[in-house]
C-alpha cells in the first residue's frame, strides 16, 4: 500500500477508533509495509491532527509499545462551538410555557450532538473513567456522542424498570425544581461495582435528577469522576445541590413578558479561562 | 498544504460529513492549493474507501457541482458484521424471564452502536429520507446512528409529553403483544407536514409499536419510506401487522426450559441474497 493510501486508512481507523491502543505490527500487517514507515505515516497524521486543533495520537515505546488517538479538541475549537451553540439558544422563538426552552431542533442534529460530545471528551479526557451514565430520555445521544469520543460505554437509568433489563436497583428522590417524589432505576447487569462513572444530562436546574443519579449509584459502589450537563438554569431561587459540574451554557433571564432570553457561557468556558 | 497532510484533513471532513455536498472551491480553500490537485486527492481517498468496502465519493460537474460522500457499506462488511452479532446474541445467559432477551450491553456499547447505524444507513442509502423517526427509550441511539451516517436530523415520539417539547400530537394504539392500549406522542414542531421518515427501533414482535409510530406520523402527513428494526422476534402466534421492515438478526425458539435460544440472519441478509 502506498503512503497516500495508508493515510487514508489509518486517519479512517484513529477516526472510528479513539483512546484504542493499538500496537505497531497491526498497522503493519494492515498496511502490509514496514514499521518505519508506519512511524512516519503517524507523524505526519499526528501533526495534521495537533494543527487542526481535532487532538493527538499518544505514543509509547517498549514492550507493547503502540499508539492511541487522543480526541482532544483545542480550547479555541471549543469556544467556538460554544459561541455559536449560545447564539443559536438566544433565539426567543424557544421560549416555552413556563420559562422552559425550547432545544429538541439542536438536540435532534446528529452533527450537533456529535459536536457537544467531542468539547466534553476534550475535557474528561485526562480522567479515568470506565462507562458513562444518563437518564433517560433527553440525555441519551449526548451520553453516547461523549462515549463514543471517551471509547466507553454508555448505561441508561429510566424511570421505570423495564423486563427485558433483567432485575434492578431502584432508588426515590426528590426533584430539585417540581418538589415531587420520582423513581430512578438501574438493571444490576448493567454497571460493574466501583465503576468509574462520568453523568451526562442535557438540563440542570437545582440538580435534583443528577443527585438522584449519585444516590442511585452509590447503590453500586460506583465512583463519580465527572458531570457534564449541556445547559443549566440559573436559578436565584433555589441553591443548587450539587457542587462539581461542567456545564456548557447557563439559560439566565427567561423573561416571559417582553419575551427575551440571555445565554451565558457555562463553567465550562470560564475552567478554560483560569487555566489559561 | 501537502499532499499528505490534505490526505488526512480530507479523510477527516468527509467521515464527519457524510452525505453533504461540497463544491471543490471549498476544499481548495481549505489547503491552499489548486483545484487539480484537489481532484488527484479526491481519486485517491475515492479508491481507498472502494477498496475497503467502507462508500464511496460522488463527484458532479458543471455550475453548483462537487463532492459527496456516501458511507456506504460493502456487502462483505454487512454480512460480517450481523454474522459476529447473530453469534454474541446467541449466548443462553441473555434469556430473560418472559423468553425476552438481554441486549443492553450491546445496545449500550458506542461502537457496536455506530455499526448497526452503518449497516442500516448503507441499505437506506438511495432513498428520500429527511428524518429518522423512533421512540423513547432503546431505539434512540440507534436512530442517531443512522441518521449520523445519513446526515438527517431524529425525532424521538414519547410515551407522555413534555412541558420542554411544547405542543404536541398524542395518538393511542394497541400494543401488539400486550394488548395493552398505550400513548405515543410527537412534538408539534419537531416534524414538518409531508416529511420522508425512516423508522427505526431495536425490537419488534407483532409491530404494534411500528404501528403506532405509523398512525402517529400519518397526522403529521408523512411518508413512512423505511423501516429498520435491529432485531425481530419470530411469533408463530400473531400475525406480524407491519409489512415491509428490514431486522438485522431474527430472534427464534427461546426454549426457557432447555435455556436455550436460537437467533438466525434477520431479512437484511435475505434481501442481500436476493439481490445478487
């Protein structure tokens, strides 16, 4: 195979491969070409990738030695999705009943979703985290749009046990915002005991439904390493009872009246900040 | 740019951007170079996605002409890949009380996600579809699967509505195994009037729930081009309700007592068979 060829191959593979070790002698066998020139084509790929600002591949010698591609977006390739994730929220065509807004349209755009999974595996990328958890229903493509960047799986709590789940752990909480009673439920098969978990959701408010999610996996043992939450609400009414999250927009002034609404960056913007 | 390096952001931007037609002017833009040697690039990663049997690039010409790229899967790839999964859901430790079947591993694992989304997508390829339709909770990572290689936005119908999701179009529907009469919704504003769907969903019995999304979209005024299921489950009882479907495996013979199950090659691989 020609080295125009092989880098066709090879970015495909790191592309549908992230945070997979791969040892050299695979490429070479797939490539059918010699190791040096694996290590070259790698190069190359590692460089245009760290220009693009679409991450880096690790590499590491020795004794399965190999490679990885690491998915980590620039902080200006995540800004500027924000940005453009904040204007497109600040339309007041997405106001609903009850100051609630409206987001189906950006999370039902599969390049969207895809999009806001690659800025929260940019961030938990360093962390060490085995499965990703959410609740259904809204959080779902984004827990799987982080996954499939973080190269874990995905386990889904509901709010009804289901039989085709097999048994389950069950717990009650009480929603932050609606003060109401709520079941969450979790099939036992699903999640290993002391699990490293990163929560996804796509909305927060006072933060009931993720800290029911902690209660529900404490039932497992289960480690919370991350949060990530698309939009929060600022919420001058209530404190919010979950302390370490990454959100990446806050919905603040939902006015109903003169119909206006503002969106701020999230914590995640002003983290990039400090660290600079 | 070099030719190496335009060989990596290219790969790069038509596996992201599936299905979306660009005119070569952008490309050349995007690598400072000339249109030919856009075009020679173009031959090259239009070769090696032949050859690996993962699409191809459509190129058009004249006024507005350019290049696409439709992941689409070879028949090889197709057939292996439902081969190794008809063997993963052949494991007896699956079988649920009820003769259901454990797949939420599976179902829940990001790659194994994107592969049936991949193979569903390569099928539904040539056909008119704007939107993939499903409903809450198992299909939906399915859904986005192939709507992300079909690049078309997914729209999920719910068992209760949502105060997020504004006004909505609610129908009640016999469930096909259960008997049970069930609601589905579907957001006013999520669908357009006349709109060409593609279903899709994780299981299917006798169809009620295929059904049900059939005569919720029919309010919507829309055309039910196709409809993939990832697997069936063959009952010799009831008379299957939904016609024309394509199942990726076919689950028979859950024998509870011998805890023993058969899964067999659903109707995809048929249609291969037939076509060649």
């Amino acid at each position: 195979m020609k080295r125009s060829n092989r880098l066709v191959v090879l970015t495909d593979f790191f592309l549908e491969n992230p945070r997979k070790h791969i040892q050299l002698p695979y490429f070479v066998r797939l490539c059918d070409t010699t190791k040096s020139s694996i290590s070259e084509d790698l190069d190359i790929i590692h460089a245009v990738f760290q220009s693009q600002g679409m991450g880096y591949l690790q590499r590491s010698t020795g004794a399965g030695g190999g490679v990885k591609y690491i998915p980590e977006y620039s902080q200006e390739n995540n800004m500027q999705f924000i940005e453009e994730l904040r204007k497109k929220l600040e339309d007041p065509s997405r106001i609903l009943p009850g100051g609630y807004l409206y987001m189906s349209d950006l999370l039902g755009d599969p390049q969207t979703v895809r999009e806001i999974g690659r800025v929260f595996a940019s961030k938990f990328s360093k962390m060490d985290i085995d499965v990703i958890v959410t609740v259904a229903t809204k959080g779902i493509p984004l827990a799987y749009a982080v996954a499939s960047f973080l190269n874990v799986p995905v386990v889904i709590a509901r709010r009804d046990p289901k039989v085709t789940e097999g048994s389950s752990v069950s717990i009650n909480y009480v929603s932050g915002s609606s003060r109401k009673i709520q079941t969450m439920v979790l099939p036992k098969r699903s999640l290993e005991e002391g699990a490293n978990v990163c929560i996804i959701d796509d909305f927060m408010k006072a933060g009931g439904t993720i800290t029911g999610m902690i209660n529900l996996l404490s039932e497992f043992d289960a480690h919370v390493q991350a949060i990530g939450v698309l939009a929060e609400a600022d919420d001058e009414e209530e404190e919010r009872i979950v302390d370490h999250y990454t959100s990446l927009v806050k919905i603040s002034n939902v006015d109903m009246r003169h119909h206006t609404i503002e969106i701020q960056a999230g914590n995640f913007v002003e983290d990039l900040t400090n660290f600079e």
